[in-house]
C-alpha cells in the first residue's frame, strides 16, 4: 500500500512540482515551530531543580508600617538586614542562604585586559549546597570563612577562562575593587531557567553572575545591593550602618526545609522572631508570614505562565 502512495506522490509532484514543493515547506515551517514553542514552553514550565524544589522555601514577613495595611496584603518579598542576619545566626532549617547582588569591578592587572565589571552575588556558603553548583575546580569557601567573611572568591568559569586560560586557578588571587581575593574554586557553567534563585536582580536573567563571595565580607566591605531594594522607613543613622539598621529589605533568603515537621517548626520560629522583634518597635501589623517552596516561589511571582505548569499550585 505504501507503494501505491509513494508513486501516487511522485505523479503528483511531477505534474505540480512548485505547488508540492511549496507544501512540503509550509509543513516542515509548520512542525519547525510547533516544536519550537514546545521546547520554549518545556524550558519555561519546567521544574528548574524537581527533586528538591519541594524543600527549598522563601521565608516572607510583613514589614510594612501599620498605617497603610489592608488584610490580605502581601508581605515583602525579601529580607531586611537585621531579619537575615538573626535567621542566620538561629541555624535552623537543614540548611540556609542569604543573597544579594553585587557589581565589582575586576581588574586583571594586565595591559592588554583593562579593568571591567562582573556580575556577581553576596551569598552565605549554604547557597553552593542547596544550590547544588557544579564546581570545575575547587570548592566553596569554608564554615570558619564564611563567618568571619575572609578575602576569598569563587568565580565562573567564564571569567576564568578570560584571566587565566586553561588553567585550574585555585590559590591565586584576583582583584576585586582596589583588594586581592583568593580564589578557592571555580563554578562550571550553571544557569538555572528560570532563574529561581534570584528573580528581583539587577542584571540579565540570561547572564551567570561570574564573581560569588562570602556575604560577610561584602557586608564588612559596604558592598551595596545591585538589585531591588523596598525602604519602608528611612535609616535613623547615617552612611552603611544605619542602612543595615532601616527598614529596607534587599536580602534574597532561602532555607532547606525537609519535611512537614520542619516547615511547622520553622513557621513557629518566624513567628516568634516577629513577637519579639515587635517588643523592639518593629513589625507594626499582624503576623504575614509565609514559605514558598521554589513551584510556589516561582507561581507567585507569576514567572511561569499558567499555559507551561500543567499540575502547579493555583497563583496565591
């Protein structure tokens, strides 16, 4: 039978060659970009980390001044400073990560290369775990860096490659704004899509950010976020320091939470973080918290189109 179709096509395109022709183009354009907005929508609606998106969480507290609430409003979708740092020092949760963004300027100390920016991340050194990064060479900084926020760098491989070839840079420094970092590893390339991580950047979502460091030292080093920044209050106190102490919330926080045990005791901590940060003057409306796992995050934030997550939760 099939050869029976096969010689009846030929006919046909011997008596109509251009017409024949001009259908066969048309259904391979046609296929091409079905396929096409399949991939797109594969790429965009899929789960960017599915066997642990459902353990990963973004804590959010209401911050807001009370004059303005309304109930059902949204709390902020970041951290302040003083929240970050005191869910840090806590440690609770299987594992955390406080982020934001950064913009040094590298200087390769070459006279063929002059200085140029990088994007980059402020980040706690849970975020290379949770994360799961691939390293090229090295590693993340270690737990006694972390905390004392020590001259130290990892960097992409991209940027590697552009200052150091081939070669496995671990133990050597780089520049980083008029300082030497020791580099102590170097991330292959990663790029999450979407970009879950860290949705309110400043640079492109289709950029890997090049240069990460302890979140200490960019603190220490008054390293401004690159990024969003929600002030509901002006600082009291000038300069850095009393922008680490205002109301403004800048700081992208992540926790691992492993089951449903976890998520409860967690919530019972935020809320008692709340009671007695509203004894200080803070937190002026009711408890609004909430933990977004990373579909949750992402459904939110309405990064996804309702047409690409088949079986997500319903917008909140």
């Amino acid at each position: 039978m099939w050869r029976y179709y096969f010689r009846l096509g030929l006919r046909s395109l011997k008596r109509n060659p251009f017409l024949t022709a001009l259908m066969v183009l048309i259904l391979g354009f046609g296929v091409g970009a079905s396929m096409t907005a399949y991939t797109v929508m594969h790429v965009l609606g899929g789960d960017p980390i599915p066997h642990k998106s459902g353990k990963l969480f973004v804590p959010q507290m209401d911050t807001q001044p009370a004059d303005n609430f309304e109930p059902g409003d949204e709390p902020d979708l970041q951290m302040s400073y003083l929240d970050a740092d005191a869910f840090l020092r806590a440690g609770k949760g299987s594992n955390r990560a406080a982020i934001y963004g950064i913009g040094p300027t590298v200087d390769p100390g070459r006279p063929e290369l002059p200085p140029f920016g990088e994007p980059g991340l402020a980040l706690t050194r849970g975020f290379f775990e949770m994360f799961e990064l691939p390293f090229l060479h090295g590693g993340p900084w270690n737990a006694s860096e972390d905390e004392s926020g020590a001259d130290v760098v990892v960097i992409g491989r991209t940027l590697s490659e552009k200052l150091f070839g081939d070669e496995d840079p671990t133990g050597r420094k780089v520049r980083l704004d008029d300082r030497d970092y020791r580099i102590v590893g170097v991330v292959d390339h990663w790029l999450p899509v979407p970009r879950y991580y860290r949705l309110l950047s400043g640079s492109s979502p289709t950029n890997q950010e090049q240069v990460l460091m302890p979140f200490r030292n960019a603190i220490a080093r008054e390293w401004r976020n690159d990024g969003w920044t929600n002030c509901s209050k002006g600082a009291t106190e000038p300069g850095f320091a009393g922008f680490l102490k205002a109301e403004c919330n800048w700081i992208q926080y992540w926790v691992q939470l492993d089951d449903a045990a976890q998520v409860a005791e967690y919530r019972d901590y935020m809320a008692a973080h709340i009671a007695a940060q509203r004894k200080l003057g803070r937190f002026e409306r009711p408890d609004n918290i909430r933990l977004r796992n990373v579909t949750e995050w992402l459904v939110h934030n309405e990064v996804v189109d309702a047409d690409c997550r088949p079986g997500w939760p319903s917008v909140s």
